[in-house]
C-alpha cells in the first residue's frame, strides 16, 4: 500500500459519507428564481386587494369575497409549481452536472421530512381558510415551512436550516402583528429565498 | 521506521468494502440498490463483499418486503463501526509516518 493509495482511500471515504448521507444537488439559483416568483406574486395579491387603503389593523378576520380568495389561492398555487419545477429542473441539472442522480435514497429522505410539516401544515391552512381565519394564513405559512426546512437541513447544506429558523421567526414575528401577513409574507419567501439563493449559488454551484 | 501496516484490518483491504463500510457509518441503514447505484458497482460484486462483511460482524442484514419487491437493509455493527474507526486511525498514523 503506498501513500497514495491511503490518500485516495481517505478521499473516497470523505466523498461518500458526504454524498450517500447529503443531498448536495441541490440548486441555488432555483432558491433566487423561488424568491423571485413569490415576490412577484405578492406584488399581484398586493394590487389585487388594493393593499395599504384598508386598514387590517382593526380586524383579524378579512371578510373577503369568494373570487377573491379564489384569485389568492391561484396565485399562491402558480408560485408554489412554479417555484418547485424550478427547483426539479434545475437540481436535476446540477445533478446531471456532477454525475449523480437526483432521484436517490438522500433525496427520497429529503422528500419525506420536508413533506410531513408541509402536509400538516397546508391541511390546517385550508381548515382555517374554510373556517375564514384568513389572518392566520401568512404565518401559519411561514412557520410551517420553516419546520419543514429544519426538518430537512441534516440532509442537505447546513445553510438551509438557517433559513428554516429565519422563517419560523418570521413567522412567528408575523403573528404578533396581523394584517401585515403579506409583507411577512414577501420577506418570509421573496427577500430570505432570495438571499438564501445567492449565497448558495457563489459557494457552490459556480 | 517501521510502518505500522500491521493494525490496518485485513477486512477493510478491499476499496470497495472500505467504501461500503464508509456509507453504512454515516448513515442509519442503507438499501442493497442505493448503495449499488452510489458506489457504481455490479450485483455481484457488492453482494460478496457485504456476505464478506457480514461474516466479519461488521454489518448487520435485514431482509423484508416492500409490497412485494424484497428490500434488504444493511446497518453497521458497534464492532463494524470500532474497526472502522481504528483503520482510519491507522491510515492515518501511515500518512504521518511515511511524512517523517
């Protein structure tokens, strides 16, 4: 056995712990784009209900009416697959890139531990909606993608579960002060995936 | 100098066993196809060398059925993971005697 062969044999080690427990294709540039969308898409909702003219401190309870709330959910819909296409096509690329598969047992795991919060939490939002607490939609949002985003982190870049507790902050900050859920709102999946994105792209993927 | 190629273990010889060991140590359980499909490496060859490692106590199997389809797990033992850890140790004692 040579030296070289040692150091090689540690690398292989190093490299699969790495990539057999980490999901590491994951694409920066879909977090910019992510951010993007959501920006865009509280930019329409804001239009929509002529945000800023009515005055949401006095009552929790928005009393909207039912085309409204069915262009919100819309809206919300599109920047959800639009956000999570860009992030497929993109990883996949990434992954293509680096030689690995996108669809493999880290990311399967990735999945699940992300969907469970989501799932939980997008079921009680569509309770609460049904029930018209729309007030507590944006932070309940928040919040809950940001368990999720903790959820996953030990199967990705660190990082992530940095943005995850920013989002639950955000949220829970969000909750203190109803009737400016859209701009938590904003911050929560325009300004943090955003930044998150950038920061993610200069480290690794160029 | 004597190099101590005596307290590498005879088990861990192999790249691939190295590898297999490496993934099991970082991870929970691993399946038989991700870890075919992470190392790049034939039916054959994997199932030796984990029939290798399972003969040496280093890894633990668990058969059972996913629907229908077989799936069988594999763990690292607390003796699998010692060994493991004492050959990087050694590896490492190599690089820095080879180095003076």
């Amino acid at each position: 056995m040579k030296e070289t062969d040692i150091k090689d044999d540690l690398a292989s080690i190093r490299n699969l712990m790495e990539r057999s427990s980490k999901f590491i294709s994951l694409s920066g540039l879909s977090g910019v784009l992510a951010g993007v969308y959501a920006l865009i898409g509280a930019a329409v909702t804001y239009k929509l209900l002529n945000y800023g003219s009515i005055d949401y401190n006095e009552d929790m309870f928005v009393v909207v009416d039912s085309s409204v709330i069915r262009t919100l959910i819309a809206i919300a819909a599109a920047v959800l697959i639009a956000s999570v296409l860009t992030g497929v096509i993109l990883s996949a690329r990434k992954a293509k890139r680096k030689g690995q598969s996108i669809w493999n047992k880290t990311s399967r795991e990735l999945l699940f531990y992300m969907a469970t919060p989501l799932v939980a939490g997008g079921l009680l939002m569509i309770i609460f909606i049904l029930r018209g607490y729309y007030g507590i939609v944006g932070p309940t949002s928040l919040i809950f993608y940001g368990l999720a985003l903790v959820g996953a982190s030990s199967f990705t870049f660190t990082a992530v579960r940095s943005l995850g507790i920013c989002e639950i902050v955000l949220g829970l900050i969000s909750a203190l002060y109803p009737g400016y859920g859209l701009y938590f709102w904003a911050i929560g999946f325009g300004v943090l995936h955003i930044i998150y994105g950038s920061v993610m792209y200069l480290k690794y993927d160029r | 100098m004597k190099i101590p190629f005596d307290k590498l273990d005879k088990a861990f010889e192999n790249r691939l066993r190295l590898q297999i060991m490496s993934v099991l140590v970082a991870n929970q359980r691993y399946d038989f196809n991700s870890l075919k499909e992470l190392l790049d490496v034939t039916d054959g060859n994997l199932a030796s060398h984990l029939k290798g490692l399972e003969k040496e106590e280093y890894i633990l199997v668990n058969k059972s059925f996913l629907g229908r389809k077989p799936n069988t797990n594999y763990e690292a033992t607390d003796k699998g993971k010692k060994a493991f850890a004492a050959h990087l140790d050694a590896l490492e004692q190599l690089i820095k005697s080879t180095k003076s």
